[in-house]
C-alpha cells in the first residue's frame, strides 16, 4: 500500500498524485510540488489515503512544503504576469505573421519555463518566434500547439444549455465520444444539437451512455413482436429512460398504439441455432495405403483385403497383389488412395497363431504367387 494525496493545478484541470511525506495537507490546502516541469503551485483535492501500488506509477514524487501566505502571493503575481506575457505575444506573432492562434500562457511558480499554448490548422515554423520571446522575457520559452478541445476548456464559456462548459468546470480528462451514442439515445443527428462549442461531438454524451446500453439490453428491439394485457402487438418505439414501450396491439382488422412499461411486456427470444453435429468422414483424417505392411500390422478395409508384401517373392518387382471380394472392384493408384473409414487395425503378438482371416489372406496370396498349370 502507498500513501499519497491528489493535487490539481488548473480549475478542472488533471488529478495528480504525490507521496505526502511527514506533511499532513487536507483538501482545500494549497502546496509547492515538484514536477516534470519545475515547481509548481497546486491544490490538495484528496486527502491522505492509501492506495494498492497498482494503481500508481512508481516512483511518487515528495512534495515540498504546504504554501503559505507568501508563497500565495508569488502565484497572483506570476498569474498577472502571465496576462501582460500574452499580449505581447500577440504583438509578436502579428510582427512575424504566423498563422497561429495564441490560447492561453502559463508560468511556473518558480519563474524558471514560461509556456504559450495555441491552436493552428497546420505545422507552423515559430523558431524565430521563440527567439524574439526569449530575448524580451529572458527565461526559457515553450510553445505548446493543442486542439481544439483544450482550447475550449482553456477558455471556458456556455455550452448549449445554457451551463458552464463541462470541460472547463469539473471534467479532468476528455473521454471518447461517437455518433453511436448519440442514436442509442434518440438524439438528432444534426451536427449543429449535438455538437458543442469546440465544434466536436458534446462531451455529455457520454455521461448516460451506460446507462442507456445497460437499459437497453433488457428492453424488446424495434420491430419486435411482443404479448401485452391487450393481446399481441408489434413495438414501434422505447422510451429508454422511462423505461416503457409503445406497441401497436391488433384489435381484429385495425390495431391501436399503447404504452406498456417493460415489466408488463412479454416478448420470445429467438432459440439459439445448434449447430449439425459433424459426420465421421468429415473428423476423419485421409488414410493412404501404406507401402509396406508386415504381417502383425496388416490393415483390413470394410470387405476390402490390401497388402503388399509377399513372402515367397520378397525381391519381386512384380505389382503388388490386390484381393478384393467385391465384384468388379475399382481401386485408385497408390498415392490417391484415400478411404473415408479409418481402416481397423489388430495387432498380434509373434507367439500367437495367426487367426482365421489371417490364414485365409495367407493362402489367397500364395495361390495367386503359384503358376498355373
């Protein structure tokens, strides 16, 4: 277990964790921290707590101290800095006409990085840009290009209702959204109502979409026939918050539309099709006549006798003997010898006598070695 408090830089801005060390902030404390980026002025959003080592990424950095009145002072002056830095910025980027627009500026508490954040449609060349900043703040300069997500939590506003943007107001990180979730909800796909002031999809979408899966999975589809108090009927629509269906229910030539909650509707799930057992030529693998065969491992066919090796001749160059006891039975060559029955095999032990099939194979092939006479 590790013991760490969550810190927030920016309002609504990303939760970061910190090992507390012998401190002991609680939530509403502002602290110095180091990061990534330098020192930094932040505030305690969760308290101490322990947490699984899972769900942290080794090492945590200690933080330095919990700030206090003059350390508060510092970040409002480094805050009204960051205002005069951004309009000189923007008289900067006029002077080089760069085809970039300047979002927002940020410097660390401890006055080492000032950062500029802008939003552009392309790559844009500002390494003279940077040069004429670093010569007026004398400081280390970084430009940072976002999107236009960040640019809107950034700047804040009103969304489409009228409510504070909430990505500027409590949402930390930005999470996917598609046009999916906007028809599992009966929205309109009108760019215009679904989109927000960023210009991509509303972030809200989002925030029901679970909801909306979960619901929906224990709720007939469209087009369903289901059986209600009124008898049997076809749903036209889900009223998925709610949680009701309205059916239109047949009343002998004509039919009426009602609303049912989904408790009260009854509906039959399609059976599961099973799939066909497979046959046993199909499991089978493909058996070739063997070469050779010795007399303990002879192979027998269904009424079908093969073998190969002839004792009295054993140098013959001869084909090999064939005995069938079908009439007129065809066999394939050698190699393309394939059977769809997996040939039954019997071994013997050397000190038995052979069996009966055995012997009459036996004799069938030293007739058919002798001459005629």
């Amino acid at each position: 277990m590790a013991t760490i408090i969550g810190v927030r830089f920016k309002n609504a801005g990303k939760l970061y964790y910190f090992d507390p060390g012998e401190f002991w902030p609680v939530p509403g404390n502002y602290v110095i921290v180091e990061t990534a980026r330098g020192m930094e002025y932040g505030q305690v959003i969760t308290g101490v707590r322990e947490v699984s080592d899972d769900l942290i990424t080794p090492p945590l950095k200690t933080i330095l101290r919990i700030a206090d009145e003059r350390d508060a002072k510092h970040a409002e002056e480094n805050e009204a800095f960051e205002k005069e830095a951004h309009q000189i910025c923007l008289r900067k980027i006029e002077e080089h006409k760069l085809d970039m627009k300047l979002v927002g500026v940020e410097q660390t508490f401890d006055n080492a990085k000032l950062l500029f954040y802008f939003t552009a449609n392309g790559r844009v060349d500002f390494r003279s840009l940077v040069k004429d900043l670093a010569s007026v703040f004398r400081t280390r300069i970084e430009l940072r290009q976002i999107g236009v997500r960040d640019e809107a939590k950034m700047l804040g506003g009103l969304g489409p209702c009228g409510r504070p943007l909430c990505c500027g107001s409590f949402l930390g990180d930005f999470q996917p959204v598609s046009i999916k979730m906007a028809k599992e909800q009966n929205l309109s796909l009108n760019p215009t109502k679904i989109s927000g002031v960023c210009g991509r999809l509303m972030c809200c979408l989002k925030f029901e979409e679970d909801n909306y899966e979960q619901t929906r999975k224990n709720m007939p589809k469209l087009g369903k026939e289901v059986e209600t108090a009124d008898g049997y009927g076809v749903v036209i629509d889900l009223n998925v918050l709610k949680e009701t269906v309205t059916v239109r229910v047949r009343k002998g030539d004509s039919s009426e539309l009602k609303t049912y909650p989904v408790a009260e509707v009854r509906w039959f799930k399609p059976p599961q099709p099973i799939a066909p057992k497979p046959r046993v030529q199909d499991t089978m693998k493909p058996v070739k006549v063997p070469t050779q065969i010795d007399d303990r491992d002879a192979e027998v066919l269904p009424e079908l006798v093969v073998d190969e090796t002839i004792e009295d001749e054993p140098d013959s160059a001869e084909e090999p003997v064939i005995e069938s006891d079908l009439p007129d039975a065809v066999l394939p060559d050698e190699e393309e010898a394939v059977y769809d029955v997996e040939p039954l095999t019997e071994e013997l032990p050397d000190e038995k006598p052979f069996s009966s099939w055995q012997q009459a194979v036996e004799e069938a092939l030293k007739s058919v070695g002798k001459p005629q006479a």
